[in-house]
C-alpha cells in the first residue's frame, strides 16, 4: 500500500461552460504553466496537488469536468463527494456568466448541502475583450454567499490563492469552526474595494492591486 | 518481408473486381499498411461508403460528393442575400419570430457553431496538420471576402478604440491599437483554408442533418483521425474529396456509435453505461484482483473508460496508434465488441501499477494511458476475446 504522506484529503470540482478555461486554470494550478492547446475534456479529468496550510499537508484531488450539457449526467455523479466547488466563467464570453445561475442550481441540486463555492472569473488578463464587469461577478457571488474571483491562468493571476482560500474554507469547516462566515468575507472584499474607490482612488488602482490589471 | 507481404496480400485483395468485405476485414483486423493510401480506401470500405463491387464505385462517388456540395450550399445558410432593396417589412429580418425565418435558423445554427468552433480549434494539439492550409479549399467559401467562414458567424467582435493625440488644433494621430492574433489556429487568408475550417463545416453539416442529436464534444475527435486519412492519401483523385468522403464514412461511423453520445440513451442496450458494464464484466472474468481493487477503491469506469470508450480511444494514443486501432475495431465482424477487449487489456497490462496504486495514482494512471507498442494491447485484446469462447 501506499504511504500515507498527508494530513487531510480534500476533493474539489470544476464546474463551468464548455471553453471558459477550467482545464488551463487546473494545469496551472497543478503545473505552473500555461499551454492553449488542449484538448477539449470528455466526461471527467484529474489532478491532485499537495499543498501546506497552518501546518498541515492537505492532498487536494481536484476534478475537472467537461462543460457541455451531454456529460452532465456522468459529472454531477462527482458533486456529491466534493467538499470544495469552483464555478469558472469567462469575462469574455457573457453567456458563460448567465449561466453561473444554472451551474448554481445544479450544485443545489447535486451536491452536499455544506459544500464551499467559490465563483471564479477567467481569462481577465483579456481586458479588452471583457464583457462582463468584474462589479457583476462581485454582485452574483454576494447574492449567494459565495467567494468571488477574477482570475488568469495565462499570466497567472489569482490562481493559486483561489485554491488555497477554498481550501481553507473547507479546512475552517473540517476543524469545527462555526459556518457561514463566506457572506462576511464577500461583503468585506467589496466593501474595501468600496473604500479605497472612496478615498480617491480610481477603479483602475483597485483593479491593480487585486492583480486584474498589469500596473499602468 | 513479412510486411511487404502482406501488403501485396492487400493490393490482391483490392484489385479484385468484387472485394469481400468478410476477407477484408479478416485482412485489415491485424492493421493496414500506411502505404499508397490503402488505409483510406479500405476505411470507405469498411465503413460501407464504397460497396463491393468496384464497377459501381464512380458512380457513388460521384453521386455523393455531388450531394455534399449541395448540402454545403442549402446548408450554410446566408440570410439577407435575397432581400431586395433591403426592405425588410414585408421579408425576413434579423428580429423575424417566424419560425421558418431564414435569420431565425441563423441565429440558431450559431449555437451550435459556437461549440463546434471552441473544439476544433482544439484538435490534435500536438501536431501541426490541422493547422496547416487544404490544397482544395471551398471555393465559395474562401472567396467570400470571409463573409461566408463559418467561424466569422461567431467571432467575438469588440468595437475598435483609438488613442487621439491633440495637438494644438486638429487632430495629428489617431492610433489604433491592434492585437495580433498569435493564434496557431488562426483562420487564413482569403482563398486559404486550414484543415480545421474543413473539419468545422463537415461537423456544423452533421448537425444540421442529424437535428435531434446535433453536436457533442467528441465528435471532432471522431472526424478528425478519418479526415486525417482522407487528406493525406497520396492518390490526389481521393484526396481531392477528402472532405466529402470523410463526411459520409462519418456519419456511417456516426449511425453505429452514436447512442455514446446521447444522454438519454446512456441505459440502453448500445448506450455507454452498457458499454462500460460490459468492460467490467470482462474484466471480472480475466482478472478478478484488479476487479476486487477497484471495488474496494470505489473506482468507478465512469474515471475513465468513458472517454475510451466515447472517443473510441482516440484521446489515449498518439494518432498513428489510434489510425492502427481503428483498423481493428473498423474490422470487428461485432462492431464494437472488440473495443471493450481492447479497454479491458489496457487495463490488465496495467495491472502490476494497479494493485499497488492508491486510488488517485491509479485514476491518474487510467487517464493518461502510459506510452507503449500498441500491438501489446491489441494482442492481449485478441487474447482475452478468445478465452471468452470457452
């Protein structure tokens, strides 16, 4: 048998429309690198990745599913034992966003009441063909209580820290800590961004600090 | 020798006036040469494009290819080509809710195509040919001034900005910022097309034929190792139609394997849950060990014979490996009987890494089939197909 060489084992989905870069988020995640050519994925991929938080060496066992409707029975079979879900959407494609609330259902419908979201927005290193505002994936994840992010699997943006903040939601959870504090952290997020704008900043400084925009 | 043997077994054969499709297929199960062509031709054969009697062949290719180019122009519909003086009160329009509006089966169509362009941008990533231009593009497609490109129907458009420098009066610069697409499957220029814009219209023409099914990632992973064949054939009489040919050897392809693709049909008796069931049945019987690991580790041929089973392989191997494959399952008298022996060898042949894997090396293992002669796998198929007779 194998050695045990971690702590805990936490199993994570990617859930999204077809193209909106799951798969490229995942292999920079797991990989650190970028490639455009892949393959489009068919019923269900994997990875797993070891990483370290407080102390402790969580395995994350991440699947990847494939976006369009025809896989759906095989994939949501995987939402039940997730602990943790990422609902990818494309800020260059608006179709893939409106049907975040469709991706949301789904999880209602599939997977476990207690399941940890988190709503990334992909591809943000493509500004000029943005579509979709980041203020409106903001909106939608405080809506639900849902962390939200705006990510870049090309230049490498917000990757690894959507992992690790999912992964120590589900860790807070794990240890017995009380629940429901995901709507808090939205709203605190927001209500920096809030501040900051307040305080004489433009929208353009807030944007680079939270790593959405090469500094000007 | 024993190779340039069987390949004057195989030039025999075709040049028979009536091949037999049973020695055919007895012939082309261990493999068909990649010379002059023959895989290209004895595929059209074996999936029933071409009849036996070679006499009636010109006559078929003629009457198809015919067909195809008309499908290609009823199909790839061009709304507003026919409005007069643009008036659009008494016509079609692009806001028509008629359900016959030509704008409506427009918009429509584009959803379609949308998919289909997300997927054959991403086909065989590792080698160029896809990339690459067709020596026989669609004329009046290609000349259109790109109105007529599939791809164009979907491109994501944003509105152009441009810097304006004042300086003192007047306007002195006006820059507009333009981004080269850096893209390897970038369309052509006019009068050129890539080998993945032919791919697109043979699947977008596959949707629109085959309405109640449509299109399904997968697909273009099926066309494509056929379209590769056809293209490449050395006999430019063959390859001139390689597009129409392909289309119709796939969408006889299509007729076997298409319950793998519809989700409503995933319980019946050809859909892939039957086939997956299938798999592990075989695999019970031939190796009960790895059958009690994966039990025990829950390890569900939803991890990984779907794919392989779906794609019929074609995501687990390099090309020249899935183009030797599928000359055996293409020769299968049960088709596809021999693809669940195939699945389940691969799985067998595995099976030192199996039993000593924890649950994730082994799907890991499962997903990304390690690099190997694939006459081993096909050999141990043949092997485990047989033991069943007893």
């Amino acid at each position: 048998m194998a050695k045990k060489t971690y702590d805990l084992l936490f199993k994570l989905l990617l859930i999204g429309d077809s193209g909106v870069g799951k798969t490229c988020i995942l292999f920079r995640f797991s990989d650190d690198a970028f490639t455009t050519t892949f393959i489009s994925t068919i019923g269900i991929d994997f990875k797993i990745k070891t990483i370290e938080l407080r102390g402790k060496k969580i395995k994350l066992q991440i699947w990847d599913t494939a976006g369009q409707e025809r896989f759906h029975t095989i994939t949501t079979s995987y939402y039940r034992g997730a602990m943790g879900i990422m609902l990818v959407y494309d800020i260059t494609t608006e179709k893939s966003f409106e049907n975040i609330v469709k991706w949301l259902r789904n999880i209602d419908e599939h997977a476990n009441e207690d399941v940890e979201k988190m709503i990334l927005g992909n591809k943000c290193d493509m500004d000029d063909k943005r579509t979709v505002k980041k203020e409106r994936g903001e909106l939608i994840a405080k809506e639900h209580g849902i962390r939200f992010m705006e990510t870049s699997a090309k230049s490498n943006i917000n990757i690894d820290r959507a992992f690790r903040e999912l992964a120590e939601a589900i860790l807070d959870k794990t240890a017995g800590r009380e629940p429901g504090d995901s709507v808090d952290r939205v709203m605190k997020i927001t209500l920096e961004s809030a501040n900051r704008i307040s305080g004489n900043m433009s929208v353009q400084s807030v944007l680079t600090q939270n790593k959405c925009l090469p500094p000007s | 020798m024993a190779y340039k043997a069987r390949i004057k077994e195989f030039d025999a054969l075709l040049a028979q006036d009536v091949i037999r499709l049973s020695s055919l297929k007895k012939l082309a199960f261990h493999g068909i040469p990649d010379e002059q062509g023959k895989r290209a031709l004895c595929w059209r054969l074996l999936l029933g494009y071409l009849p036996e009697e070679k006499e009636i062949w010109s006559t078929i290719l003629r009457e198809k290819r015919l067909l195809y180019k008309q499908f290609i122009e009823e199909m790839i519909v061009m709304p507003g080509e026919n409005e007069i003086n643009g008036d659009v009160t008494t016509g079609d329009h692009p806001l028509s809710i008629n359900p016959d509006s030509r704008w409506s089966t427009f918009f429509r169509d584009n959803e379609v195509l949308l998919q289909i362009d997300k997927d054959v941008r991403r086909l065989c990533p590792d080698i160029s040919f896809f990339q690459q231009p067709t020596e026989f593009p669609c004329e009046e497609i290609v000349n259109s001034n790109n109105v007529k490109r599939l791809h164009t129907r979907v491109q994501r458009r944003v509105l152009n900005c441009a810097n304006v420098e004042r300086r003192g009066l007047g306007i002195t610069k006006i820059e507009l910022s333009k981004k080269k697409a850096s893209e390897d499957y970038a369309p052509m220029e006019e009068g050129k097309e890539a080998h993945w814009e032919v791919v697109e219209r043979i699947l977008f023409l596959y949707a629109k034929l085959n309405p109640g099914q449509g299109y399904v990632q997968g697909m273009n992973e099926i066309i494509g190792p056929i379209y590769h064949a056809f293209a490449l054939d050395p006999n430019i009489n063959f390859r001139e139609y390689a597009e129409a040919d392909s289309f119709f050897c796939f969408t006889n392809l299509m007729s076997e394997i298409r319950d793998f693709f519809i989700k409503s049909l995933d319980e019946t008796d050809h859909g892939i849950n039957t086939m997956m069931s299938t798999l592990l049945t075989h695999l019970k019987f031939n190796d009960l060990d790895i059958w009690l690991k994966f039990q025990q580790q829950d390890l569900k041929p939803q991890y990984y014979a779907f794919r392989w089973i779906t794609l019929l392989l074609s995501q687990e191997f390099p090309l020249p490996d899935v183009l030797r494959i599928w000359d055996s399952l293409f020769s299968d008298e049960h088709r596809f009987d021999f693809l669940s022996y195939v699945c389940c060898a691969m799985i067998v042949i595995l099976k030192n890494h199996l039993l000593d894997g924890d649950f994730s090396s082994n799907i890991k293992l499962l997903q990304n089939f390690p690099p190997m002669d694939v006459q081993i796998i096909l050999s141990k198929a043949v092997e485990l197909s047989k033991r069943k007779l007893f």
